[in-house]
C-alpha cells in the first residue's frame, strides 16, 4: 500500500463561514467519491485558503463528515501576486493500492483555473451529492 496525495481546490464568493463549509464540504465530497476513498485510509490532510479567507477553519467540514479520528491542519497559501482569491485547497495524504495515475483530483468553481488539465469532471447531481453529504454529517 503506498500513501497518494489527493489535491483539489474551490472557491467562495465572500469571507462567510457557511459558505467556507458548504463548498469545502462539496469539494470533499467529489474527492471522496471520485476516488472512493474510506476515511479509514485517510492518514491526514491540509487545507489552506487564500488570505483573504479567515471566517471559518475548513477542516471543519471534514470533521462535520465524520473525518473525526483524522489528523488536519489549516493555513493560509503564499501570497502571490495576481493569486486566485477566496480559493480553498486540500492536499488529502490517502493509503491506496491505487496508482498514481489513478488518482482523481478535484478542482471546482473557480478554482478550475488552477488546474484546467484536471479539472474536466464527468457531470454531477449537485442534489445527490449534498444529500450524501448530508448523510455523512448524520453519521459523523
């Protein structure tokens, strides 16, 4: 078993706490399900938001998910001149038998422009994935 890095990113239209968690939850959730990743096989995972970004810790969506036993860390990126704004990332360390290029990562919203290579998604019900989501914060 190797650990893989899982990376993905989004974005929110304004420094709001709901909005912080829903789109990290989101994002979360087509990570999860893309690669179908077990939360027992999640040995960590970082976050980081732009600096403009300061309402909420994002890792909270993924303890709202039931990630509650996985280590998490949140910071702020670098800032670069002409970075993307109100931008979460997630680098998820993940234990797979997958290999590398087996690894679907995740970009979203605005984000896309971090990554236009990656960020070609098959298409998504938007209501059953925040029903599943739902369903993990009941489990969690």
């Amino acid at each position: 078993m190797y650990c893989r890095g899982v990376r993905g990113a989004t974005t929110v239209k304004q420094n709001d706490r709901d909005e912080i968690l829903i789109a990290t939850r989101e994002l979360l959730a087509l990570l999860i399900r893309r690669n179908a990743i077990e939360k027992e096989d999640v040995a960590s995972a970082i976050f980081t938001t732009s600096p403009d970004l300061n309402a909420e810790f994002p890792a909270l969506a993924a303890r709202q998910i039931g990630w509650l036993d996985v280590p998490l860390l949140c910071g702020h990126e670098m800032v670069v001149p002409n970075g993307l704004p109100r931008c979460i990332r997630v680098l998820v360390h993940w234990n797979t038998n997958k290999p590398q290029n087996a690894i679907h990562h995740v970009y979203i919203r605005d984000a896309v422009k971090l990554r236009p290579d990656l960020s070609k998604l098959p298409p998504v019900d938007l209501e059953e994935l925040d029903s599943w989501t739902g369903e993990q914060m009941k489990d969690g």
